[in-house]
C-alpha cells in the first residue's frame, strides 16, 4: 500500500519549512550534513490556516485543496487478525465512552470539566497496545482510550468524572486525573504540559537500574511541545539513552491557536534532530501506521537504543474541553477530516478490504461494546459519593501506608572509583 518516505532535512541558515522574508533553503555542499524523517503517511494535506481580522472580530480561513479522497490504510507490518480486531474494540469502546460521559456532563451528573478525544481514538488505543504489560504509560487528557487499553475500566473512569467514593482516586479528584504505579504502571497526568516528559525518562531510568531496559510512553500536544520542561525532558532522555517513546499529538490546534502559528518547522518530528533521536511522521488517524510507529519505538527502546519522537497527524474534532464549542474551527476543516473518522477507516479496512470480520461480527462486537459500557454506565450512576469523613483520609503518609518497591530487581550498582560503569548498572552520571 505504498512505501513510507524518507523526508530530508539540510541543516543550514534558512532550512526550516517557512523561511522568513525572501531567505531561501541553501543546497547541500559536502560540509553539510543530511537528516532523514520516516513518514509514514500516505497522504500530505498542503492546505494552512490563515488569520483574518476584520473590525474587532478574528476568525480563521482555510487555504488549499479539501477534495482529496481519503487514502487506504497501511498494511501493518506486525498486527495479525486478532490484534487487529482487539484495538478496534478498544477504538470503539473509547469513542462511546466519551458520547455517555458527554450525556452525563448535561444530566449534571459530572464533577468540573470533560476532556474528548473524539478524532484521535486510533492515536491513543494502538499507540498504547504497543507496550508490555510491565511497562509504562502517562497518558493526557485526550488519551483516555490508552487508559482503558491499560486495563481500566469504562466505569474506572466515568466514575472519576462524576467524583465517586469507587473512583481511581476515592472522590479526592476529578477529570482524567489519576494513575496507579501497582497494577497499570499508569502515571497519572500532569497539569503543566510537558512534565510526564522527565518523569516517563526518570521512570526508565529506575529500571535500568534495576537491570532492565524497558519502553516508557508518554504524549504532548502541538501546544505543549513548546515547553521548556519538554525540552528539557527529552534531551536528558537522549542523553542516557532511555526508552522513552514521545507521541506528539499534533491535532492542529493549541487550545484555540492554530498549529501554523505556533511554530515554524513544518513537522514538528524535526525536532527530534536536535536530540540526535529518530523523527516519525504518522497519520494519527490510521491505527495501523500508529501501532508500527509505536512498536518500532518501544522495540529500540527495549535493545537500549534511547527515545524516539512520534508526530501524529489528525485533527480535534472537538474543542479544547465540553465548555469550548471550537467556533473558530473553519467548518470545511470539520468536513475534511470527518471524512477520516478512524473508527470508520479501520471498520472499512476490517470488514470490506482485509474481510477479518463479516458484517454480522461487526454488529456482534458493536453490540457487545454497548452492552458492556451499559452496564459500566449504570454502576457509576449508581455508585455513592465519597461519605464527608473519608475527606481527612490519604491525606498525610502515615508508617508503612505505601512502601515503593522495586518493579524489576535491586538497584546494581558498583562500589569504589574508577570502575566503569554499565548501562544496565547506573547511568553514567551518578557516582
């Protein structure tokens, strides 16, 4: 279906995508070196968002050509049949999920916000698939879907939201806002964008020192990939050679800004560059290209060859949270990459191309979704509010309330000077 392509970058004065004034790219001579991107994408929309004031009223225009047909999906290289139908249940059951939790927010019946990650269910469900069992995930708001993949339940997680005393975090949290380092090795999110970075990395670097090289997964808007702390992050992750597998979710708006005002590259893989790490470019909303990019990564990370950056592609098809109605969002965007449903592509490739499930299954698998987050639905409903007196309790760590223990074996690390030291012993800068 097509063979992923090699983009190239020429470093150089004016070699980013949208040079300044009339600068334009210099040809390589043999003092400058060549880096290579790997899209794997099978199509490159052209089209950009332009900002246009009139009056006092701002509003967005869309620029370029919409009509283009929606591609095929990419023939995985490693998912089989059942792995397949696996991550389109989760897919699934991501998007329905978030429909009741939607449905809930007007009954009144959830506590703050809710986040959606409508358009990116295929991003979050294969990406998280990718990684074993005793690895680890931090997701973000939008990757509930990686969240259900890890082995939460629907009602796990609808329950978080309406605040109940069964919720992840007994009631004392709401939102999207909880992990668990026991069973999932999930780290919860973290407000300020950009700081699961060096906490996935430092999480990868406790395993190494207890002898093991592992795949830590962790995602970044386009928004948040400006950060300092991601920088940061990142860089100490290539550095020390750690298994973290960067996913930036590049779904074209920062809150209300558009990607083509928050920075200059073209890609936001070619930051990756800088690190000295391999830059991918996927399409966010092709599951197949997702889990292979994402299982390429957690591969090199496992054989102790360091990070990899991860852009996927897609679009939010939502606002930024259930109060933000994205009326800035051109509507002809909407239709465009509507058209591009995930759910729908992959449903398409199973039932129609690949023939792995008949229409009859389909409808089967469909069902047994709504049945399940029926009843995950009606236990939360149902479920009681944290009593008033359980509010003083997990507040302050009392003896022996929660000992941390390694997960892979006791920290190897050598006595004395001047020994070298190994990877798998400590990292090179502790002493």
């Amino acid at each position: 279906m097509g063979k992923k392509s090699k983009k190239k970058i020429v470093p150089g004065p004016a070699s980013h995508g949208r040079s300044p004034g009339s600068l334009k790219p210099s040809a390589p001579t043999p003092s400058q070196r060549t880096y290579a991107i790997t899209d794997y994408r099978l199509e490159k929309p052209t089209f950009t968002l332009r900002q246009v004031c009139v009056g006092d009223q701002v509003r967005y225009e869309i620029e370029g050509d919409l009509s283009a047909p929606v591609p095929p999906i990419r023939e995985s290289k490693y998912l089989d049949k059942k792995q397949s139908i696996e991550i389109y249940r989760w897919m699934l059951l991501n998007r329905k999920m978030e429909t009741a939790l939607e449905n809930l927010y007007k009954q009144g019946k959830v506590v703050g916000g809710v986040y959606f990650g409508l358009g990116q269910e295929a991003c979050s469900c294969a990406s998280a698939y990718a990684l074993k069992s005793d690895e680890w995930l931090g997701p973000m708001i939008r990757n509930q879907g990686s969240l259900l993949v890890r082995g939460f339940s629907a009602r796990d997680i609808m329950m978080q939201y309406m605040a109940k005393a069964g919720s992840p975090t007994k009631g004392r949290d709401a939102s999207s806002h909880f992990g668990d380092i026991e069973k999932h090795n999930v780290v919860a999110p973290i407000s300020t964008l950009g700081d699961l970075i060096p906490v996935l990395s430092g999480v990868a670097l406790g395993a190494r020192l207890q002898g093991r090289n592992i795949a830590v997964m962790t995602y970044i808007g386009d928004g948040g990939q400006s950060t300092g702390v991601t920088y940061e992050g990142l860089n100490f992750a290539a550095v020390q050679n750690l298994g973290l597998v960067l996913v930036v979710e590049n779904n074209m708006w920062g809150y209300s800004t558009p990607a083509d005002m928050q920075f200059r590259v073209k890609d936001l893989a070619e930051r990756a560059i800088a690190y000295g790490i391999p830059g991918v470019i996927i399409d966010g909303t092709d599951a197949c290209q997702v889990y292979d990019a994402a299982h390429e990564a957690c591969e090199r990370a496992r054989r102790g060859e360091g990070p990899t950056l991860i852009e996927a592609k897609m679009m939010r098809m939502k606002g930024h949270a259930i109060h933000d109605a994205a009326e800035y969002v051109p509507k002809p965007l909407f239709d465009y990459w509507k058209k591009r449903d995930p759910i729908a592509r992959f449903e398409n490739c199973l039932v129609n191309l690949k023939k792995w499930l008949t229409p009859a299954e389909n409808r089967e698998l469909i069902a047994g979704v709504d049945q399940q987050l029926d009843a995950d639905r009606e236990f939360a409903v149902n479920s009681p509010m944290p009593t008033p007196e359980s509010a003083a309790g997990g507040t302050w760590c009392e003896d022996g309330c929660h000992e941390i223990k390694p997960k892979y074996g006791m920290p190897k690390v050598k006595k004395g000077t001047g020994v070298a030291l190994k990877q798998t012993e400590s990292a090179v800068h502790f002493k």
